[in-house]
C-alpha cells in the first residue's frame, strides 16, 4: 500500500516576526518533504498580516487557518507587556485551536504539533491526540540558552542579575550582560516573570525544539546546550538548528504603487549606496529621536530609504498590534520642517510598510539600520548587508550584541545604554561608518562570509537541511505507527 505522507500542523503567535518564520518552515516541509500543512495563525486585524496572508502566492501550497480574535481585555492589564499580552492571548485560543483540529477527518488529522514559545500551553493538545510535539524557536540558540536556564538559577545567582547587575553566566555559552538581558527576568513581581519562568520549563518537554539559526553560526552555543556535562544537562531536549528561516524575493506582492516609489526609486540608485531604514511590524520611536534620527540621515549626506511609523513616547513595542494605515501618502507631521524637501534627492521616506526582503537584496542597499529583530536580522545576513543596531525590546538587545561582538557584521552605539536618546551627530556617524569608512569594507566581507555559510546550511546535504530532515523522519515514522494502529483497531 502507497505510504501517506504526514500531516504537520504549526501554531502562530500574533506578529509579523513570529508569522514569517512560521510560513517559512511550513513551506520547506511541503516543498521538501510533499508533507501535508496546515498553519493554523491567531487573528489580529493588522493590516500587515492579513495583506501577507492575502498575497500568499500560492494557496494550495500550504492551508492557513485564521483562528478568530480573543478578547484579553478583561485578562490583562492594559500597560502589561507585549509578552504577557502574547502569552494570554496563546493561552484563550487554545479551546478554538482544539476544536479545530478535532474537525479534521480522522486520517487527516495532524500526526504533529509544531508551536512556538508563546504556544507552548497548545502541546496539551498534542498530548491529548497522540501527535509529537516540537516547539520552534523564531529566535538564535544563545537566546534559547538564556530562556531555558534562567528558571534552574538559584535566588542567589537572580540576585546578582537583576539587583546587582551581573552578567547572567550560563554554562558554556557566552554570558549576557545585565543591560542586555531579557525584560521579562526584571522584575519577579512581574506577571510576565512568572510566565516566562513557565515557558522556560515547558519548552524542554517537547519532543525536540526547532531553532531558526544553524550550526556555523553558533556552534559554542549549540554545543554547550548538548553537552550533558554543561548547559546539555538543563536542556536534555533534541536541538534542530533549520534556520535561517527567511522569505524569499517576491514571494509577497506588496501593492503595486508602493512597490513602484521603491524599488523603482532604487533602480536609478549607484551600488551599495543606500541605507535602508526599518524598525520591523511592532518598533517605534519616541517623538524627540525621531527627530533626531531625521537630522542623523541628513547630516550623514547619504542616501536612505526610511520605514516611517507614527512615533509613541511610552512604548517602543507600541504599533505590535496596532491596525495599519498603511495607504496614507501624506506627508508626515512628525518629521523636521522641510525635511522631506531638503531630502528630495538622496532619500525616500516610506509610511508604515515597504517590501523589506526585496529591498535588502537590492543591489543599492548598502547598510541596514534595524531593530535587530531575529527576521529582519537574518534578511540582512542572506543578503550581505552590514548593519547598525538599534534594538528596542524583546530579545534584540542581546542580537545586537551577537552581531557587533561576536559575529562583527554590526555597528553599535555606546549612548543606547548611557542616555534616553541617540543624539544626530552620533547617528551621522554610524551611518558613515558603514557607508563611507573602511570599517563598512571589513563589515560586508564579514557579511558575505557568513551569507554563503547560510547558502551552504540550507543546501542539500547541508547542516539546517539534514537537520530539518531528521524531522521530517521523526513525523513520517509516527504516522506510519497512527496508520498501524487504525488499521489494527
């Protein structure tokens, strides 16, 4: 009798970082291994993700499944964290997540359950049903390393991270400083404390974890968390490196007008001239760096491509669930006077959204000024593209550090940690470290290294292919033994 192929469902968490990735994996197991998918994603209204949704090239290639909008309003505080707000909203889809999968046919119903971090409470379900369960990491190891140790650590060690300010040391693995650690270990008082803690435990009872990184780029990390005798005796997990999970050119059609300002604009752009601008789907700034983001790039007397939002003086995270405007093409009031004017030559300001995978692999690009979210970062990378970091929350405080300390394809400025605000003339210099010095030389070479090392981890027989193969193994075995048992029953 022919073999049937498994069926995999993938869980979403709200937000653009989380989505992508999430369809970038689901796409791989139909492409590469003809699995059955469905992606079942948690319902916001952003205007972003439901035009990503919408633009999906082909339909039949994977079946999405919007699970419809839960109310937390009554559950959360409205100033509470963006990961308490994820985490509760996982959380109240979880009986709609249930009853979705019980209304697939019994032969088609998933032989896996693939969650992310904040979906970790779903793998209930998976128990219930008898399906493996893997968590998948949008994120890099040396952040998996911090969430999956932090809850072993004694009240003495939390002490001196949170209190004292020491770096947190995790075995084997590279420490993380004080100011760059995660918000969620700040406060134990916390709900987002006490949640996270629970992630940290719950993860390491799947039966693998998925990271959307790969062996190369981290392997003193990746190593430790194997060890038994290091970091490996906390985790004891299955680790599946598969990344760089990343969308490919043209896979999305953004509208055609937008599209067209951009692209267009940089087709008449020299090479590697253009800085290119964003602080992804969820990042904001406060009114005055705005501003003074607006003087660093004109005082840099380079040319750039801005990613505008409306800047919001409270939260930096502030438009993640916002609903986009994104077909508004006035002219934004919270710029300099005359900026745009004086700017007409060498810059384009774009409002709310613009087609980031098919800028960066622009020939024009010549830097990214990025909020280092995971997504945007590995962009950047498959790409050759050096960057400034400009982390805002979440865990890109400690990408930032990845990519400037160890991995050297980066710039950072020291007044991210010592003032409220990044002053222009500092801007100016960054920008022209990696546009006009040799320092951006040294950065794009490092840049290019580390872009065929990616080629070369998601190429047949390559380390994030072999490895997401392992996987697919794994599911093909259990849906062999699910149509063993029917058959038998």
């Amino acid at each position: 009798m022919k073999s049937t192929k498994p069926h995999v469902a993938l869980l979403a968490s709200p937000g653009m970082g989380h989505l992508i990735p999430v369809l970038e994996l689901g796409k791989r197991l139909v492409v590469q291994h003809e699995f059955r998918v469905t992606i079942f994603v948690v319902a916001t209204h952003t205007t972003t993700v439901e035009s990503h949704l919408r633009n999906l090239p082909n339909p039949k290639l994977l079946n999405v499944v919007s699970l419809p909008p839960v109310d937390i309003s009554g559950l959360v505080d409205p100033d509470a964290s963006i990961v308490t707000k994820i985490i509760v909203m996982m959380r109240e889809t979880l009986p709609a997540l249930r009853s979705a999968i019980i209304s697939t046919t019994k032969n088609l119903r998933p032989t896996a359950l693939v969650v992310d971090l904040f979906g970790s409470e779903a793998m209930a379900i998976a128990e219930e049903f008898e399906m493996l369960k893997y968590v998948f990491i949008a994120s890099n190891a040396w952040f998996l390393s911090a969430t999956a140790y932090f809850p072993t650590i004694d009240k003495k060690l939390e002490e001196e991270h949170i209190n004292q300010k020491k770096p947190l040391m995790i075995p084997g693995c590279r420490p993380v400083r004080f100011e760059d650690t995660l918000e969620a270990f700040l406060d134990p008082k916390d709900r987002v404390y006490v949640e996270y803690l629970r992630l940290g435990v719950e993860i390491l009872t799947a039966d693998g974890i998925l990271i959307n990184t790969w062996e190369d780029l981290e392997p003193t990390t990746l190593a430790a968390m194997r060890d038994t005798t290091s970091l490996g005796r906390v985790t004891k997990v299955p680790l599946y490196t598969i990344g760089p999970l990343v969308r490919p050119v043209m896979q999305v059609r953004p509208a055609p007008v937008q599209e067209d300002s951009v692209l267009g604009w940089l087709e008449k752009q020299p090479s590697e001239s253009v800085m290119y601008v964003s602080f992804g789907s969820g990042g904001t700034l406060s009114s005055n760096q705005m501003i003074e983001l607006a003087w660093g790039l004109e005082l840099s007397q380079q040319r750039f491509v801005w990613v505008v939002r409306p800047p919001m003086d409270d939260d930096t995270s502030g438009a993640f669930f916002k609903v986009d405007n994104s077909g508004s093409d006035g002219t934004p009031n919270y710029l300099p006077d005359g900026f745009l004017t004086r700017n007409s030559e060498k810059g384009l300001v774009v409002p709310m959204w613009a087609p980031q995978a098919e800028i960066l692999s622009h020939p024009s690009i010549g830097g990214f000024l990025t909020h280092c979210g995971w997504n945007s970062t590995m962009e950047s990378v498959v790409n050759g593209v050096p960057m400034i970091t400009w982390p805002l929350y979440a865990e890109q405080k400690m990408n930032a550090t990845m990519l400037t300390e160890v991995l050297g394809v980066a710039v950072r400025s020291k007044e991210f940690s010592t003032t409220p605000i990044v002053e222009r003339e500092e801007i100016e210099r960054m920008v022209r470290r990696i546009m006009v010095d040799k320092e951006g030389d040294g950065l794009r070479s490092r840049e290019n290294e580390l872009k065929y090392s990616a080629h070369k981890a998601l190429s047949i027989d390559g380390s994030s292919y072999n490895s997401l193969s392992k996987v697919a193994k794994e599911c093909e075995r259990s849906s062999q033994d699910q149509l063993s048992k029917a058959r038998g029953a």
